[in-house]
C-alpha cells in the first residue's frame, strides 16, 4: 500500500508491523519491544551512550488534569524554561492527539514533542488498519512499550492522556505516562515543578458534582497558585475540555492579569475587614 511505503512498513520484519488489538486492549499482556522503536539506540557503543551536557539544564513545567461529572479537565501553564531561562513565555503543552484525546507534556521539549508525533501517527495507523479508534488504556500501553527500552538514558518524558474513551464505558479517562515506561491511572493527576501548589488546590476543590464552568475555574485557580509559587512555571494558562462530543480549548488567559485581579480581591476583604473592626 502506498500509506506503507510512505511510513517505510515495508522495510520492517512483519512480526514488528502492528500491534493486534487484542494486545493493546489486554492489560495482562506482554511483548518484546523490537529495535523499530528504539531508533538504533542499542546499536550505538558505550561511549556514545554516556555523552554528558556541558551544563545541567533544570526543567519546569505545571499540567494537570482531572475527571468530573461534566468530563475531563486538562491545564496546563505556556513557560519553556532552560535553567534560570525563560527559553519562551508562549509555548504549547497541550496538543491534541485525535479529536476525543489531547495530551499534556512536561519534561525536556523536543523529547516530548517527538514522542507526541509518534504516538499520533501511531493511533492514525491503527485506525486505519481496524476501522476504530485505538481506546486511551490502549494508547497509553502503546507510549509505555516504546518508551521503555529508554530507561535510563537522558530521554526525559512525561505524559498525561486525557480524553473520552468510548470502549472503556463511554467515559473520561487520564493516565500518566513517563520516559521509564512506567503507567498510572487516576481521577486527578498533575505534573511537574508546580504540581505539589497545583494538587493543594484540587484536593481543597475538587469533587465529582462540579459544573462546567466551577471546573474550568479550579483548574485555572490550580495553575495561577502553582504560577505564583514555582519561577519555572508561568506566563499564560490553556484549558481544555473533553467529552462524547470531543475537545474544546478556552482562549488562552494570561496569568498576569488573573494575578492582580486576586490582589484587587484581596484588597477588598481586607479594606473590609479593617473597616468592620472599627465598627462600635
């Protein structure tokens, strides 16, 4: 087929070319990972394995995301830090991988970039070839099998699918996924430098009732509070929302200006508050 010999399948064993769906779909089974994903890095020698930085770079991000009755919540704030760096105030961690699951990424830029096309292509390969859509727990397996023969080495990845999975019930999903392999469910998952201030606001807000608009809210309270405290997050917030009917992304919102409208609201309690204590 021409789609294989664009994606170079044809150059590739036929025991490597796919993934049955049984094996994406079954979480007790088990493979081999083969060398097609590990891009020759078992081939290169020992030396070239251990090159080292000049310098340390220090990466630092805030995402979450969380489920609720209204769907699934993702977030995330827009800084790309390098060290003390600001490398750029306007980039995007969220992306969209099909039209029912986006992505949230922290870690080093590039890696989780190309880690994010090839899960994409990935899942688009596998629809065709089955005629549906590769489930959230499915993908998720998929990122973690090509991602573990990287253990160990400098490939810094983390992360998070939040979508709508049809086969698991019809309802919101979110896993974490990282650069080890490693896999983990939940309700409500952050990352990253500001997740620890993140996660003291959802576990203070966060309940299964919320509406739309309250949990639109307290994942945007959650990344300002993380913003505030941690200097390698900040800049802007992205929210995203996903249910049956598919994502939808709120306009961007800089953090500046929820920033001093909380100093405008703190000021007005404690002008209140001042005013009160003199009250006879």
């Amino acid at each position: 087929m021409a789609l294989e010999d664009i994606c170079s399948f044809r150059d590739i064993p036929v025991h490597c070319k796919s993934f049955s769906a049984a094996f994406l779909e079954e979480t007790s089974s088990f493979c081999h990972m083969s060398d097609y994903y590990n891009f020759g890095w078992r081939k290169l020698n020992k030396s070239a394995r251990n090159i080292t930085r000049p310098f340390p770079l220090s990466h630092g991000t805030t995402t979450l995301g969380f489920i609720f009755q209204g769907g699934v919540i993702a977030a995330a704030d827009t800084r790309a830090s390098a060290g003390g760096l600001v490398a750029c105030p306007a980039v995007h961690k969220i992306t969209p991988l099909h039209s029912h699951l986006v992505v949230t990424s922290s870690g080093s830029g590039a890696d989780c970039m190309l880690w994010e096309r090839i899960l994409t292509r990935e899942i688009r390969l596998y629809q065709l070839r089955h005629r549906r859509r590769l489930s959230i727990r499915g993908a998720a397996k998929l990122l973690s099998f090509m991602l573990h023969p990287f253990k160990g080495t400098d490939v810094c990845v983390a992360l998070t699918l939040c979508g709508w999975d049809e086969e698991g019930g019809n309802t919101g999903c979110l896993i974490y996924v990282c650069s080890d392999g490693a896999r983990l469910q939940g309700d409500v998952i952050s990352v990253g430098s500001g997740s620890p201030y993140a996660y003291g606001v959802l576990d203070r807000g966060l309940s299964w009732d919320l509406s739309k608009d309250e949990a639109i809210t307290l994942a945007r309270e959650a990344v300002f509070r993380a913003t505030h405290r941690d200097a390698y997050s900040g800049n802007n917030v992205d929210v995203f929302h996903v249910t049956a009917q598919g994502w939808k992304q709120r306009q961007r919102e800089d953090l500046k200006e929820e920033y001093y409208r909380d100093m405008e609201r703190r000021e007005k309690i404690m002008g209140h508050h001042f005013k009160s204590s003199y009250v006879f």
